[in-house]
C-alpha cells in the first residue's frame, strides 16, 4: 500500500470500520439491479423493473437523510440497528410477494418501505472526518479511499447479484444483498471507539443541512449524475440481453466501477492545489463528455471499452464532491449533509431508471442510452450555473460564517 493511504491507516479502529463499511455498502450496488434483474426474470416487464427499482432509490432519498439526522442527533448505533431491521423486513415481503405473483402494489409497498436501508458510506466518512479533523491531506487520502470502496462494491456488486439471481433463482441477488447489510451494520455499529459524537443541542438550530448553498448545487448535480448511474445500469442490462448474453451485463458494469476505482486510487495518491469547486466543475463536465461514446455503441466490448473510459471521471468527482460537503456543512450536521449528496443521487438513480426501462421497452436497448447522454448534459450545465455558490464564504463547525482569504486552496481544508 502507498505511503498516504499506509498513514490513515495508523490511526486505531480504521481498519475495523473500513471492513465493516464495506460489507454495509454491498447493497448500494446490489440490491436495485438485484430488483430489477429478479423481476426482468420473473415477468419479462422491464418497465415494471426499473419503476421499481426507481421506487426503492426515491424512498432512500426521502429516508435517508432522516436517519443520518437522526444518526447525528443520538449517535449511529442507536439510529442504524432500528433502521436496518425495518429495511429487511421490507425486502423480506419484497421476495415473497414476487416469488408468489402478488399484485404489482405490494411490490411497490414493500419496496418503498425498503428505502430506510442507512448511508453507510456516509457513516464511515463523519468517521474519517471525525478522526483526522484538521488535516486535510490525510483526509483527502481518506475520501479517496472510501471512493475506491464505493467502486469496488459496483465492481463485485452486481456481478454477484446479477449472477445469482440469473444463475441460482430470481431472489437470490437481494437475499444476499440484505445478509451483506445485516452483517456490515451491525458489525460497524459494534465499534463504538470510532463512532463520532453525537449533537443533539446543535441539531434544533440553524434547520437543515441542505440550507447551505454550496451544498444545494452538489445536490442538484448529483440527481442528474445519479440519472448517468441508473439509466446506464438498467440499458446495459437490457442491452447485454439483446445480444443474447445477459449474464455478462454485470462484468460489463463492473469495467465501468473498474475504471472510476483505479481513478480513485492515483486521485488519494495526490495533493491536489487550488480551488476544489473548479476541479468539481471539471470532473462532472467530463462525466457528461464521456456518455457520447455510448451512443455508438454496437456490441459489448466496445460498451465496456467506452464504460471504462466513462468511469475515469466518477471517483476524482466524488472525492472533490466530499471535501467541498466537509467544508460547506456544520461539523454537527456533517453525516446528514453527507447523505443529502447521495439522496440527489438516489433521486437521479430513480430518475434516470424509471426513463431509461421505459425507453427501452418502446425502442429498444440502443435507443436508451440517450438518456444518461441528456443527464450528463443536465449535470454540466447546473454545475456551470451553481458555481458562484461554491466560492462563497463557507460555514464554520458553530454554524456562523467566516470570510477565507489567501490561497484558495485552503478552501479546501476543514475548519476547526
């Protein structure tokens, strides 16, 4: 391992929680393609797949930064363990009602309810933000590792769901997808040295997280980035079918987690300098170039080829994304803040889905991968707009505002 991710990794308990976020975060890439491909499988109705596969990321969206505010308010063991048994209860009768050709609402019930499944990426990263406070090259190294963690989760994520449930039977992608969450939560909420400190006075003042304006434009864009994640899983799929090979979409998205998982590994090993709002603004502009190969393609190695190129741009994105959240939210808000980002891409995720299976279904596979194209025009063009508001004067850990002047770069420090 390099030197900067070796040095994280002296401080006691991030071994463990890092371990333990991992198998947590299994079903961010499990559980909605596991949805769709056990539904594809069952009924053939690939519209009825992605709307519910859109249903489970808009219920995350509008539960999951309750939970990380309930998760700062009373601490993550107390928050996570509740939420979690609700969520596979849910996916529980989610199995059963499909297994037995129940009628197509209590799909969507059970899959709405399903959507407390809690941010784990956002609990280990008010971890690292909690330990490594005031260093903000050590916690540059930390973002970027808990990206290469995301990538590798879309790697193995769908491979795995995707070839149980085609290989083994239909359920057996969000089965396991519900043992991995059990396991990763409960064991990550078991380490209580590294669990931050919970705020309950700070968090009856000041309202939400999301009244921040920096992080109102990292919303934003996330909803149309997370349309470019969900419609591009969903058309890969139903392209991979097309040809007569659909057990191969899963390594086909893999490439495309591959490729933003070794951006994300050269990206820790760097210390990057000036302003991170103009790194983001080019990171989520060519995430959007790079859905124009897609448009061409006419079989699958040329989709993997254009998908692993596409996914250079993912993880120096998200690792800017995270260091401008850090220094644009309260410190006693931070988990919250963190899963308003991922809610804008759980939103997109439904989004881009829901238009995506429908495209499909009316003109084929090919035809669908003009929607993550319309999506990466979307998220350039807010990025563009709400790029003032990242330079503004940013929060401090009490709530009040200071003014930065100097260099920059220190935008990008946390402050204490």
């Amino acid at each position: 391992m390099s030197s900067p991710y070796r040095a994280i990794f002296a401080t006691p308990g991030t071994v463990g929680f890092s371990a333990a976020g991992f198998l947590g975060r299994m079903p961010l890439s499990m559980l909605g393609i596991g949805i769709m491909t056990m539904v594809s499988e069952l009924t053939g109705r690939y519209g009825l797949a992605g709307t519910l596969t859109a249903t489970l990321a808009l219920s995350a969206a509008v539960l999951g930064p309750q939970v990380s505010r309930l998760v700062d308010r009373h601490g993550q063991r107390k928050v996570l363990r509740p939420a979690t048994l609700i969520s596979l209860a849910a996916v529980t009768g989610l199995l059963i009602c499909a297994q037995q050709g129940a009628p197509d609402w209590t799909l969507f019930a059970f899959t709405a309810v399903a959507g407390c499944v809690p941010s784990v990426g956002a609990m280990t990263r008010a971890r690292w933000a909690s330990l490594l406070q005031g260093s903000r090259r050590e916690l540059h190294t930390a973002y970027s590792f808990e990206s290469i963690v995301d990538e590798v989760c879309f790697i193995f994520g769908p491979i795995v769901s995707i070839g149980l449930s085609t290989l083994w039977f239909p359920e057996a992608g969000p089965l396991f997808a519900a043992g991995f969450m059990l396991v990763g939560v409960w064991w990550l909420t078991a380490q209580r040295a590294t669990e931050p400190r919970p705020h309950p006075a700070e968090q009856h003042t000041g309202g939400s997280a999301l009244r921040s304006p920096g992080l109102q434009v990292l919303v934003a864009a996330f909803v149309a980035t997370g349309a470019i994640f969900g419609a591009v899983d969903v058309v890969t799929v139903a392209f991979a079918e097309e040809t007569a090979h659909k057990s191969a979409a899963s390594w086909v998205l893999a490439v495309y987690a591959l490729g933003s998982c070794l951006a994300g590994a050269v990206f820790g090993l760097l210390n990057p300098k000036g302003e991170p709002g103009r790194r983001w603004v080019l990171g989520v502009c060519a995430m959007a170039v790079s859905m124009i190969p897609l448009q061409l393609a006419g079989s699958l190695p040329f989709l993997a080829v254009a998908l692993i190129v596409a996914g250079l741009a993912i993880a120096p994105t998200m690792v800017t994304t995270m260091a401008l959240v850090e220094a644009h939210v309260p410190r006693s808000k931070l988990t919250e803040g963190m899963s308003w980002t991922s809610t804008g891409l759980a939103v997109g995720v439904a989004l881009g889905s829901a238009a995506a299976g429908w495209v499909v279904d009316a003109q084929g596979a090919a035809a669908g991968y003009a929607v993550p194209g319309v999506a990466g025009v979307l998220a350039a063009v807010v990025a563009f707009l709400g790029y003032r508001r990242l330079r503004r004067p940013v929060p401090t850990r009490e709530g009040q505002r200071e003014q930065r002047d100097g260099d920059p770069a220190e935008r990008e420090q946390p402050v204490a």
